[in-house]
C-alpha cells in the first residue's frame, strides 16, 4: 500500500460514500489511486472490519503502552479524560489538584515505550520552546516535569476551541482573512523569538467561543539558532497538505517555512480544498507536485475570492523560499491592505516573476530570443538607457538610507512612535526586495543596497541604540546586508566602503548572537569584525570620517571580551579606540563609550583607582556634550553612570566600597529611563536598562533603607512586566523577585519573601536556568540560589541551608572557573563560600565552617600578593576573617 493511499483511506475510511465523493472530487485523485482505496474499503467492509482492525490493533497496543489512567497525577494536575493521541504521545484533559488555585490544563505525554531518543529530545525541546513564549495568540506552557514512572509530561493552557477550519466554514472571504492574520500576529512573534513552528494546519490553530485564535502543538518547532541560520534545519516531519517544498526535500528550514504554510492554510480556507490537491497524476507522487507544479489560483475554486488576494497567496506559496514574502508581518501588510481596498505589493512585479520562471523552464529559446533581441537593438542606445536606469537606482537606494533614518532619528523620540517604526522597517524592506536583482549586476549597487539593509536592520533589532527588538528578523536583514557587500567585495577588493559596511554588519551580528546567548557565534563576528578593521588600516592611514564607525566597533568588540571575561583583550581594543579618537577627534575629545567600556575593563582586572578616573571622565564628556535632550545621548549617559557607580560601589562586587556616591549615581540614572519609559509604551530597552540599574541600586539601600530599596524593586519588577515575550526580561524577573526578599525580611514580611523566592526558582526552572552540572559565576542562577539559601536560613531551616550552599559550590568548582587568576571568578567564589561556612556554622558544623573560612581566607590573601594594598580585596579579607 503506497503512501497517498495509506493517507487516502485513513480519510475516507469512516465517511459515507457521498462524503467520500466529495474528498476525491477535492484532492482530484487519479482514478487508478480510486480504485485501490475503494477495493481496500470493499475489503474492509466485507470482513467485518477486517483491514481497519488489522492496521489499528498493534498501533493501538503501541499507542496504549504506558497508556496513564484518568484519574493519575501529573506535577500538581489530575488527569480527567484523554483529548487526543498521537505519533509521540497523548493529551489528557487534566484539574489541578494541589489546592492552590482552580485550573484546567492540557497536559501531553511523551510515551514511555519510543526507543528513538530524538522524539524524547524533541519533546524536551517544546517544553523549552513554550517556556519562553508569551503571547496571546499561543497556548501557554503552565507547568512541566515527570510523573512517578518517569514519563515526561508538559502541561498547556486549555483551549476550548474548534480546529481553524471548522470554525471558518460558515466565514465569508473577510472573515478567513482576519482569522489568518491573528495567526500571522502569532507567528510574527515566534520568528521574534527566534522560533520557527514548522507544522502550522488548521487543526494546530484553534479559536474559542470569542474567535480568537490559539497556536498549539510545537512538537516539530525550531529555534533559529547558528546551525539553522546556517542552512541545517533539515528534520523531514510535515503535514503534506500544508507543508512547503523545502521540507517535503529535507531541505533547510527558515521563516519563509512558515509563511508557506500559513499560506497554504488560507488558500485551504477560501478555496475548500489544499493547495496540493490535484497537483499529482498518476506519473507523479505527492512529493514531485509540491516540489514542482502551482497550484491554480484559488478563484478559479471559488468565485467568491478577490483577484488580489490570488496574487498574494501565489507570493506565499512560491517554490523557492527566496521568491516569498520576506516575513509573516510582510505577508499580514499585503492581507491588511486587501481588507482595506488598498493595492498589494505582491502584484507587483509579478509579471517579471513568470517571467523568469518560464525562461528557467525554457532556458534554449529563452536564451536564443535574447541573443536574437539583443542583435538587433542598437548596442549604444541600450548602454545609455541601462547606465541611466542603473544610476537613478542608484541615487535612490542612497536617498532611501539617509531618508530612512533622518525620519527614524526624528520620530524614535517621540511618544507611541513605535508603530511608525514598524512600518518604516516594513517599507523600507519591500523597496530593497525590488532592487537585488539589479544589485547582483551591479556592484556599487550592490554596495548601496547591503548599506541599506544594514541600517534597516539597526531598526529592527540590533540593541545598540532604540530599536524595535526583533532580533530574528534582524538577524534575516544582516543576513541579507552581508551577501549584498560581499558581492560588491569581489568586485572591488579594495574599496574602503565596502570594508566599513562589512565590519559593521559583522559586528551587529556580533551584538546580537550575544544578546541571545550563541557565544561561540558571537566570538567568531568579533574575530572578523576585527579583522575586517585591520584590512582596512592595511588600505592605508583611516580617514575622519572613518573613525567613529572604526572606534564604536572596536568599543562594541571589547566589551563583548570583558563580558566573556578576557580583559586583556577588552582592554587593548578599548585602548585603540580611545587612541583613535583622541588623534582624529577635535580638542582631543576622547569616545565616551570606549572610556567607559575600558573603565569596567579595568576595574576587573583590580585597577580600581584608573578605573574610577576613567569612568568618571567618560560621564563628564556626555554630560557635556551639545544634546543632552537626545534620546541615544540620553541612552548613552545611564550606561556611564552605571559603569561609574558600579566602580566606586558595587554591592557585594569589585568596586572602591564607596557606597553613598554609588546610590547617588544610580538615581539619576533610573530617573533617566523612567523619563524614556514614558515617552513610548512599548519600547523594551529603557525598561530592560531600568530593571539592571535597580539590581544595583536596591542592594546598596537594603540594609539602611529598606522600604525605599523594595520600593526600587518593585519599581523594576513593573517595568520588565511591560515587556511581554522577552527572555531577557523574563530572567531579569527572577532575579529582582530573588533579591527583594532581603528588604522583606527586614521590614518583617517573612512570608512574601519565601514567596518570591519560590516563584523566582520556580521561573528559572521552567526558563531551563536551573545548573545541573555547573554553575556560571555571577550569573541570574547563582544569585537566585544563593537566595533561595539565605531565605531557608532565615526560617531556621539550617541545615537545609547548608546543603544548598554546599552543592552551589560544588557547581561553581564544576564550572570553567579560575578564581586565582580571574577576580570576577574570585569574587563570585568568594560569595558561596562565606554562605558555606555562615550555614554550616548556622548548622552547628564548627569545623566544616572554620575549613571553609580559612578557604576564603587564602585565597584573597594570593590576591593581595598581586594587588598590594587593593581597597576591594581588603576588604574580602575583612569578610572572609569576620
């Protein structure tokens, strides 16, 4: 039995003969397919049964292995019925049952018995996946963690809702058309998150009793790490009816995978029937149709559908992703646009598309006409009509870019511009898609249009300045900036533009691979934004105009080396940048970024006295500078003062212990990004800033004030509210309701700080944070722990206390930790081990705590023989003696 009718039968097999009509007549099965599902339909009929008994009875024994009872508990839910089976497991209905709140979920299984480690992997890569989703239009993940026999279990949001296409029957046109764009909303913001769903279809997307629609079942969902960005993303599981020609060949994987499918459930939707049905005959599998024949428009289906949106889904569905919509909100501009009578970009340049799908057809007469045509046209008229054709383009991809961003520069400030902005990017995109084709033959064009998407991409997502915070689509236009110059690079080896361009995109790919964690990626964008500066400087001495983009990039490349701790490296790179401005700059002003990225650098390394000097220095020149009302000024000051403050009083961290001047420092700077906050509510990076400098702030307030120290938390716990979807934030959130419970305590609510402790651990668990095998040093995780701890102290749980500390420092020794060498390290050690022997001692384990004291003690004493007379270190030995 082939394949189409395995699929054929288990869809027909259950519906009355009519019914059954009507599935051929839609699918437009090969007569000779007909016969071979009737007669086994015959068959089955005619045995009792026989042929569905044969092929459901071991799949049911399969699928009911391990199968749990109603009734069993999973975490804090008791199972109350099934709701569906499937390949990798079950979904049961389920009640919680610990008491604590009323609440209904949807909890799958993974079955016990699948040999195959790579669906278990899948399974724990979903649950990962849902953990960082947050978003209105996706089923939420509320719980997860294995029953008593070991069976993982990940419970959803319980949607009570019907299949997309059950609900969208008794629709017209407009309203399947709001449906698909709820569920562009959705997807929009997965490819945010760097998430690909991979198995959109309409019994994936249901929508409640209210028609709003719910993304579920993220089984085979992506995340668009560096091996997907590379092309990897190559696992052949699908749904045939919707899915695209790159997957039904194995073939990588991208956004643009989504955006078929989602046009190929609205072709479903409008037209009754797939985009793939009779596209295949007897001579040619399923597979070889939606790899190789168009579907025909759905109009010709149904009458009913407008002529515009037959352009739009062809845009969706094309065969090479390339040819595509360049992202779901590109898709949802164009349906937007047909619902409000406006023209939709994907007729234009439609024509030129058929055009060259027939000549790659037909590439012998396609090529003999052009040769034909071209012998015949007067080679000097053409050459005059192309130069000047090329050189309009040319000035427009020019005026683009500095119109671009003179308006982004004039509407970023303004409040609730963030809309606009969004449109900006969308507009500015579907102008360049129009242009790569005469960029591939022109290399200056080339060089103008990846310049473009370079800055188009700053917008977006590159979190150097005010941005939009989509970083996948970001990283999709960096992609595109990249290929673009490195084009015009082969054509002109030597151009010192070209050169700029390229190490300005490797450097925001640098950035952003850092943001989202890829740090092997990250390090390799460092490594050649360097070396693309360097083959710069071997053209000859850098000129003015040159030096800002050189010293910004050197400053964004060492501080990515002091965050990953090489500080040797931080340091001479911040140095050449300073260098470079001091020699270039007027009056021997030097980059107020670079002086503060050095400052930190320094005061890692123990420098403290240089590093308080430097960091002062680069606050003075911000403060001085001639637009204090700019918002990347603005920007540019908080990060000053919070390097500032973090040198001259660092709670529990390497500073100069100078408290009272820190605080001081620090206010301003959340008095700075409230002052941001409000001029646009959706705008993340104030926000995101806020929360960092409350983490240094409310510490150094805990013990004298600590009404006003929650207060700050609170503060900074309200702003990462405000930014939904966001991993960063939600890590952040974890460790302000971590470090808020010390003022709690204080002010005597005991209770709340328990509580806040147990959510925040209870957060990074489900984020995936918890360290299993090692800790990272000063990380979200090992304050929170620590935390966690002290709190159990508290309640006079002590030797609790004590065994947590002690497997904290049993995974920081774990760790790629160098606490001789590193001070950072140092540092972080030096903090589980005095929470070691305060517990032990706490405990009643005298000489546990006295080994552990004596520890800390000799290690800050190898640092003193380093750093003589060092006020940070002497103060750890005051510590580490107490």
């Amino acid at each position: 039995m082939t394949r189409e009718a395995q699929e054929l039968f288990a869809a027909v097999v259950d519906r009355s003969e009519p019914e059954r009509r009507r599935i051929y007549a839609q699918r437009r099965t090969p007569d000779a397919l007909r016969a071979e599902v009737e007669s086994l339909l015959a068959f089955d009929a005619g045995e009792d049964g026989l042929l569905t008994s044969l092929v459901a009875a071991p799949a049911n024994e399969l699928a009911g292995a391990g199968r749990l009872e109603e009734g069993a508990a999973a975490g804090p839910f008791r199972l109350v019925r099934p709701l569906g089976q499937g390949g990798m497991g079950a979904v049961y209905l389920a009640e919680r049952c610990d008491g604590e709140i009323r609440q209904r979920a949807a909890v799958k299984f993974l079955r016990w018995d699948i040999p195959d480690g790579v669906f278990r992997e899948r399974f724990l890569r979903e649950r990962q996946i849902l953990a960082e989703l947050d978003h209105p239009g996706i089923a939420r993940l509320l719980d997860a963690g294995h029953t008593a026999t070991g069976q993982p279990f990940l419970a959803m949001e319980y949607v009570e809702g019907v299949p997309l296409d059950n609900y969208a029957a008794q629709l017209d046109v407009r309203g399947k058309v709001e449906l698909i764009l709820q569920v562009c909303a959705a997807v929009s913001y997965l490819h945010t998150n760097l998430v690909i769903h991979r198995d959109l279809k309409p019994s994936n997307i249901l929508v409640d009793a209210r028609g709003r629609t719910k993304l579920l079942d993220f089984g085979i969902a992506k995340v668009l790490d560096a091996t997907a960005l590379a092309g990897a993303t190559r696992e052949v599981l699908l749904t045939p009816e919707y899915a695209s020609p790159e997957q039904v060949q194995g073939a990588a994987q991208t956004t643009a995978t989504d955006v078929y499918s989602i046009g190929a459930v609205l072709y479903a939707l409008v037209s009754g029937a797939s985009p793939h049905a009779g596209l295949r005959d007897a001579a040619t599998t399923l597979d070889e149709a939606i790899v190789q024949r168009e579907p025909p428009p759905p109009s010709r289906l149904n009458r009913g559908v407008p002529r515009d949106l037959d352009f739009i889904l062809a845009r969706a569905l094309r065969k090479r992703p390339a040819d595509r919509y360049s992202s779901v909100e590109a898709l949802a501009d164009d349906l937007r646009a047909l619902l409000e009578h406006r023209p939709v970009r994907a007729r234009q340049g439609d024509a030129l598309y058929r055009l060259s799908r027939w000549a790659r057809r037909h590439w012998i007469p396609a090529l003999a006409a052009t040769v034909t045509i071209a012998a015949l046209t007067a080679g000097l008229v053409v050459a005059r009509r192309e130069r000047a054709i090329a050189e309009t383009r040319f000035d427009q991809v020019r005026n683009l870019v500095q119109e671009l961003f003179a308006l982004d520069q004039e509407i970023r400030g303004l409040a609730g511009s963030t809309q606009a902005r969004h449109h900006l990017v969308s507009t500015a995109l579907r102008y360049l898609e129009g242009l790569s084709r005469s960029a591939a033959r022109d290399p200056a064009m080339a060089l103008e249009a990846g310049a473009a998407y370079s800055r188009v991409a700053q917008i977006q997502g590159v979190p150097t300045r005010n941005n939009l915070g989509r970083f996948a689509e970001a990283e999709s236009t960096l992609f595109e900036a990249q290929r673009h110059l490195e084009l015009a690079q082969r054509a002109m080896p030597r151009n010192r533009r070209v050169l700029l361009e390229l190490f300005r995109v490797s450097q925001f790919r640098m950035i952003l691979a850092d943001s989202t964690r890829r740090n092997s990626e990250a390090l390799s964008h460092a490594r050649m934004t360097v070396a693309r500066i360097e083959q710069l400087e071997q053209l000859g001495r850098p000129h003015a105009s040159e030096v800002e983009d050189i010293a910004l990039a050197y400053s964004n490349v060492a501080l990515f080396h002091s965050n990953a701790n090489r500080f040797s490296e931080a340091v001479r790179l911040a140095r050449r940048a300073v260098q470079l401005e001091r020699e270039f700059a007027p009056h021997g002003a030097a980059p107020s970024g670079a002086l503060g990225i050095l400052g930190n650098a320094l005061r890692f390394q123990g420098d403290l006295e240089a590093a308080a000097a430097i960091t002062r220095e680069a606050r003075e020149q911000i403060e001085a500078s001639g637009n204090p009302g700019d918002t990347r000024t603005q920007f540019n000051l908080a990060a000053a003062l919070w390097r500032e403050a973090a040198v001259l009083g660092s709670y529990d961290g390497i500073s100069l212990g100078r408290h009272p001047e820190a605080i001081a420092l620090l206010e301003r700077e959340v008095a700075i990004l409230e002052r941001l906050s409000e001029t646009d509510p959706r705008e993340s990076t104030s926000r995101l800033r806020t929360a960092t400098a409350v983490r240094e702030l409310a510490p150094l307030l805990a013990a004298s004030e600590p009404g006003r120290a929650l207060r700050y938390y609170d503060l900074g716990l309200r702003r990462l509210g405000e930014v939904p979807g966001n991993p960063t934030a939600r890590r952040q959130e974890s460790d302000l309701l971590a470090a808020s419970a010390a003022p709690l305590r204080q002010l005597g609510q005991g209770r709340e700080a328990s509580r806040r402790i147990a959510a925040a651990v209870s957060a990074l668990e489900k984020a995936g944070g918890l360290p299993k095998e090692s800790l990272e040093a000063g990380s979200e995780a090992e304050r929170i722990l620590r935390a966690e701890a002290d709190d159990l102290a508290a309640r006079g749980h002590a030797g609790e206390a004590a065994a947590k500390y002690e497997r904290l420092l049993a995974l920081a020794l774990a760790g790629q930790i160098s606490p001789e060498a590193n001070l950072r390290h140092a540092a972080s050690l030096s903090r589980i081990l005095r929470g070691v022997a305060r517990t032990q001692r706490l405990a009643g384990n005298l000489e546990r705590a006295e080994q552990i004291s004596r520890r800390n003690l000799e290690l800050w004493r190898g640092w003193a023989g380093r750093l003589p007379a060092n006020p940070f270190i002497t103060s750890q030995i005051e510590l580490a003696r107490r």
